[in-house]
C-alpha cells in the first residue's frame, strides 16, 4: 500500500512538472486563439470555422510559396479565419495574424508588401488599405486582411475588421526605433525595409534597414547595415571590396583610424559610396555618381551616432 501511494506520488509530481512546463506554451496558443473576433471582423462578416493556428513546420500549408519569407524575422505562430459575407456566400474574408520576434521584425515582414501608393492607415504602429487587402503591425504582430470572391468591396470594411483584431493584440503604437537613424529630409517617407538576411543580396552584409532618398534629383538607396563589433563590421566592409575587385570593378578606397570609404561602380547597382564606422556599414547605391552621396551619407552616419544603442 505504501509503495502504491509513493508511486502514485511521484506520478502526480512528474505530471504537474511536465504541465508547468508546458502551461506558457498552452497559454500563449490560447492567446493566438483569441486574437481574431469569435463571432464578426465587422458587420455582416460571419467567421466560417474555428481559428487555425500554424506553426513554423506548419506555415507552408497556409501560404505555400511564401513561408520562407517569414522565418528569418522570428516567425512562430500565425492565427488564421475565414469570415463569409451573410448576404453573398461565395464572398470571404481570410484574417491572419502572424506572431514575429520583435517590433523590428513584425515591421520587417509589413515592409515586405508595404507599396508606395497605398493609403494609410492609422490602425497599430501603421497600416495600409486597398479594395483587396489591409496590412498592419502592431508590438511584435503583423496582419494581413484579403477579401476573395470579389474586387469591389465597401472602403471601410478592410479597415473596421482590422480594428477589431487590432483591440485583440498588446497594445502598442510605437515604430522601431532602428527607423529613427533614416528621419532626414533626402529620405523618402515609408520607404524604410528592414531586411533581415542578406541586404542587398549579399550574404556579408547580414542585416539591415534600406530606404529611397533624393540626391540631386535622383532617386537612389541608402543603406544602413549593423554588426556585432567593429571587427565585424570592417570584415564584411573588407569582403565587399574583395567581391569588387574580383568582379574587376575599379574602386576608390580610403581609410582612416575610425572610418573606412569606399566609392565604386557596383555590377548590380551601379555607383556605390559606402562608410563603415565603428559597428555599421552607412551607404548608399544606384547612383551615376558615387561622390554625390557623400553628405547623404555622413548625416545617416550622424545620426546613428546621436541615436545611440540602435539595433
């Protein structure tokens, strides 16, 4: 009898250590269970079935051809409805919530379909509409809102569904901080991309924030690209130079005690100026004229250096 109760003992003790362990991870699927409305996004839009959760080894099933995309900001869990429209069936709306690693990467993979033209939208930290779909990001979450089955839908709709799901998610309005180093006039406004892997295409530059800027009435690309050290940064500075040379690119370089340009002709992106200093690499491409973007360059620099500890 006692060796039964022990037994049973250590049963309860090994269930309860197993279901401590597990309960953040129930409460944090029951969390993404919620944050799409149980009943309506907004009137006269019926949720189908049940919410859908998809994880990283699940994604693909859900948006198959896109799933890469999501990874490298940290992607783990997504959320997913069906609303059908109670006065044409054949109408749906698909809500997704997608769960990112931070506010940075939640921005990033926004900034993946963010498109020039679209209106805004004042929903999270910023949002755009069309007649088809609505995007936002909010604290570490992305949404993407599409209608199927028609290409004319009430302006509104979209954006009152995502304000739903936008009272479901933490409440946070505020942008990445990262985002502050590109608030220049040369900028073009919503034009920032955080690209986690490989800017520009190049594996040595592993992360980074791009944007469009004015140069003399030229439109090109500025680039911040963060590394862990300066040791870091001069090794993918250095690796850059390297890929010029082999590709017999003519390029300019000069080094000082902190700092180290480079003026090329890139095979992708035609004029480059880059400046690696301290544990960043500043630039800009696409230019006809490399030296025209020095000034561009250096106020980029500036400000990294006045907002200190971003990325």
């Amino acid at each position: 009898m006692y060796r039964s109760r022990v037994t049973c003992f250590i049963m309860i003790c090994l269930f309860m250590s197993v279901f401590c362990a597990l309960a953040p991870v129930f409460a944090a699927d029951s969390s993404m269970e919620n944050v799409l409305p149980a009943r309506e996004c907004t009137a006269g839009w019926i949720m189908k079935d049940k919410t859908a959760l998809f994880t990283k080894e699940t994604l693909a099933d859900h948006i198959n051809g896109e799933a890469e995309l999501y990874f490298p900001y940290g992607f783990d869990l997504a959320a997913t409805a069906t609303y059908m429209n109670s006065k044409n069936p054949e109408v749906w709306i698909v809500a997704d919530v997608y769960r990112m690693a931070s506010l940075l990467d939640a921005f990033g993979i926004y900034s993946n379909y963010r498109k020039a033209d679209a209106a805004g939208a004042m929903v999270g930290a910023e949002g755009f509409n069309s007649v088809s779909q609505f995007m936002f990001y909010q604290g570490r979450y992305f949404v993407r809102i599409q209608v199927t089955g028609t290409t004319e839908l009430r302006e509104d709709t979209l954006l009152t569904c995502g304000r739903a799901i936008s009272r479901n998610l933490p409440f946070n309005a505020a942008y990445p901080r990262e985002l502050e180093a590109f608030r220049i006039p040369a900028v073009v406004p919503k034009s920032e991309r955080y690209i986690a892997q490989s800017v520009l295409g190049y594996d040595f530059f592993r992360r980074g924030i791009t944007a469009v800027a004015t140069v003399q009435g030229e439109r090109v690309q500025v680039l911040v690209v963060p590394e862990d050290s300066q040791d870091g940064a001069r090794r993918a500075f250095d690796r850059y130079c390297a890929y010029l040379k082999a590709e017999g690119k003519d390029l300019h370089l000069t080094e000082k005690p902190d700092k180290k340009f480079v003026k090329a002709f890139d095979p992708l992106y035609r004029g480059v100026y880059l400046v690696q200093s301290g544990r960043y690499i500043v630039g800009a491409v696409r230019m006809k004229d490399p030296a025209a973007s020095e000034q561009l360059v250096e106020q980029l620099r500036e400000r990294i250096v006045k907002e200190k500890g971003i990325f």
